[in-house]
C-alpha cells in the first residue's frame, strides 16, 4: 500500500489492525484491502481479506478479489499471526528503496 504521508506509521498500524477507511473496505463482507494495484492506487484491484484481531493474534482470512466475484473466495490462508509479533512487525516497516515489481514492468 502507498503510505507516502504517514511518516509514523499510525495510519499502516491503524489499517492492519481492522480499522481501515471505508473506501479500502468492502461494504458487504467488511473486508479490508491488503494489497493494492501496483499503478498506485490502493482501491483499484485489491486483494482483499477480513481481518480478526483478538487480545493474542490477528488472522486473515476470506480472501477475495473484489471486480472478480466470480472467482469467489481464493484458496489462501488463513494466515494467522501471534498479535505481539504482528503489531512489532508494523512498528518497524521495511522501507522499500524501489517498487519490487518495477523490473517485471520494464521500469527499472
């Protein structure tokens, strides 16, 4: 996701831990946008999950691909995280230097 103006964090903490905007939610399922288009903007293409986060671990589950309903729910996960790690996980991000997919789209 393009977190370009949260120096600190909190809006990326505030996101993976279910609290995400509605325009990066799906209304129906309250799924939560994962992974955005590699264009730059997060709503278009996501990958989509529904979070749970209790007092000792976060679990993705429910993946889907929002403009291929048909695809129905994908065969990922769930992916359950123990919630001490995942919140130090997302207090220390990577910083990525360029776009990872920049050299499979010829923009190196």
């Amino acid at each position: 996701m393009h977190l370009d103006d949260d120096a600190d964090g909190a809006r990326a903490r505030s996101h993976f831990l279910g609290d995400a905007p509605p325009h990066l939610r799906d209304r129906d399922t309250g799924a939560l946008c994962l992974l955005g288009c590699s264009c730059g903007i997060d709503a278009c293409w996501p990958l989509l999950a529904r979070l749970r986060v209790t007092a000792t671990q976060v679990t993705w589950s429910g993946f889907h691909q929002l403009h291929r309903p048909e695809w129905g729910e994908l065969p990922l996960g769930p992916y359950v995280f123990p919630r001490p790690a995942y919140e130090a996980a997302l207090a220390t991000p990577v910083p990525l230097a360029q776009d990872p997919l920049a050299p499979l789209l010829g923009k190196e």
